[in-house]
C-alpha cells in the first residue's frame, strides 16, 4: 500500500504542478506576446530607418551629380556641335537640363524642401542665363555662344553649380 499511496501522492503532485504551470503559461503568455512584438516593431522601424537614410543618401548624391551636369561647362561639353545654329544649340542645351530634371524629380520626396529649391532655382536660373546670353550677346555660331557663357560663369563672384553642390553636402 505504501507504493500505491507514494505514486498516487506524486501523480497529484505532478497534475498540481502541470495545472500550475498552464495557469502560469495562460496568465504570461499575452505578456510574451507584446514583448515579442515590440521587439519585433523595433527591429523593423531600424531596418525601416536604414533604409530611409540611404534612400536619402542616394537623392542627395544624384541631385549633387544633377547640379554638376547641369553646369554650363558641362552642358555645353556633352551637346557640342558646330554644325548647329546658336538657336538651335541653346534649345539642346535647355532640353537636357529639362531631361535631366525630369529624371531627377521624384528626389525631391527624400530631400528638404530647401534644398530642391536650390536645386529648381538653379535649373530654372541655368535657363534663364543660356536664354539670356543667347539674346544679348552677338554670338553667330556656337563657338562664339560657348565663349560668351563661359565668359558669363567665370565672372561670377560666386559659381552657383559649386554653391549649390555645398548647400547640398551640408544636408547630408
């Protein structure tokens, strides 16, 4: 009889314990859970963080590379062609800077609003500036239109392609 009391004795012990432990599990399982799931939303908005911050790294670089492009020198350099009229040279010049901006215009989602201000007014005054020239000045062919705008950007007191690339660097 000793045996049977003995196992009876631990067999109630055992379901104490097991009914213990389902009531322990039962009443600090929902407090698991929502540590889980912080964890779990912490770890995703650094991920979410990481990425942002890259994508706005990557706008940043590209509207960088966009002032450079468009900067008169460089412009010029890639739409070159002297078999071109003035007119004719200046309307290429003015479309690739459209296209470019263009192609760059959904960076402004991950830029300040500052700083794609200064880079839509530099395009807008890039224009301007070509139209401009391409009016006053007595160039006849394009080499003399070249001349002229180089001459133009040089006697800036400050290059606005250069301040621009400054004023963006300083956001990052």
């Amino acid at each position: 009889m000793n045996i049977y009391n003995f196992l009876l004795d631990t067999l109630s012990i055992g379901v104490g314990v097991f009914v213990a432990l389902l009531a322990v599990l039962y009443i600090l399982w929902p407090k698991v859970e929502r540590l889980v799931l912080k964890v779990q939303t912490i770890a995703s908005g650094r991920e979410n963080r990481r990425e942002k911050a890259q994508l706005r790294l990557a706008a940043y670089e590209r509207l960088i590379l966009y002032c450079h492009r468009i900067s008169p020198y460089q412009v010029m350099l890639r739409n070159h062609d002297a078999g071109l009229t003035v007119e004719q040279f200046k309307a290429a010049l003015v479309s690739d800077i459209e296209q470019e901006f263009q192609h760059n215009i959904t960076q402004q989602l991950y830029v300040s609003d500052a700083a794609w201000t200064v880079v839509k007014n530099l395009k807008d005054t890039t224009i301007t500036m070509l139209t401009n020239i391409q009016k006053e000045a007595s160039a006849t062919t394009v080499d003399n239109y070249v001349a002229a705008v180089i001459k133009y950007v040089a006697e800036l007191e400050v290059n606005p392609y250069e301040a621009a690339q400054i004023i963006l660097k300083k956001e990052v």
